[in-house]
C-alpha cells in the first residue's frame, strides 16, 4: 500500500473519529470505502500508537458499542498528517494545473 493511501485513510478517520466518536466500525468502513477489516486494522494500529482511546459502553440496543477519542498525541499526529496531505494535494493540483495549460495550448493550435 502506498504511503498517500495510508496518510490519506488514516486522516479521513482520525477526522471521522473525532467528529463521531460513537460511530460503528461497520459504519467508518462504509463512510471511507473501504473493508471492515481495513478500518479493524487502522484503529488496531492507531490504538497501538497511542492516537486513539477505545471504550465500550451500552448502547440503546444493550450491546456493548465502542467510543473512540483521539489522544493529545493522535491530535498532533493528526494536523502533521494533515500538512503533508494538504503538500502533496497542491502538488497534485499544480501538476494537474499545468498538464490542462498543455493541453490547452495543443487544442488551440489545431483549430
């Protein structure tokens, strides 16, 4: 898996997470189109490195549901995930930007 990937997924769910602290892992998977077993493994990972505090509790069906909250250090992590995404999503844009200039100028010298 690449690293964009892994920052970009591991951004939209800390930024879910926070937002929705009691959402379902079946939920997250649907939300970031990706496999439950994807969102299992990033929060697994995400707990490990002390980004992330998971607790249970009841919910109104009486089964045991999870809260998620990002740590002091997931919210860190979180904003540095975040500037290197922002980077390279202008990198992306500027790349494009250019490549629609090129093209621009080709369709313009054949009409």
């Amino acid at each position: 898996m690449s690293q964009i990937f892994y920052t970009e997924i591991h951004l939209k769910l800390l930024r879910h997470l926070e937002e929705n602290p009691q959402v379902s892992q079946r939920e997250l998977a649907e939300h970031l189109g990706v496999s439950l077993g994807k969102i299992n493994y990033c929060i697994k990972s995400l707990k490990e490195k002390g980004w992330l505090k998971v607790r249970n509790f009841k919910n109104s069906n009486n089964k045991i549901a999870y809260a998620y909250k990002l740590t002091p250090k997931g919210i860190s992590e979180k904003a540095k995930i975040t500037a290197r995404y922002l980077r390279h999503k202008i990198q992306e844009y500027e790349t494009l930007e250019n490549e629609i200039a090129t093209l621009r100028q080709e369709v313009s010298g054949t009409l």
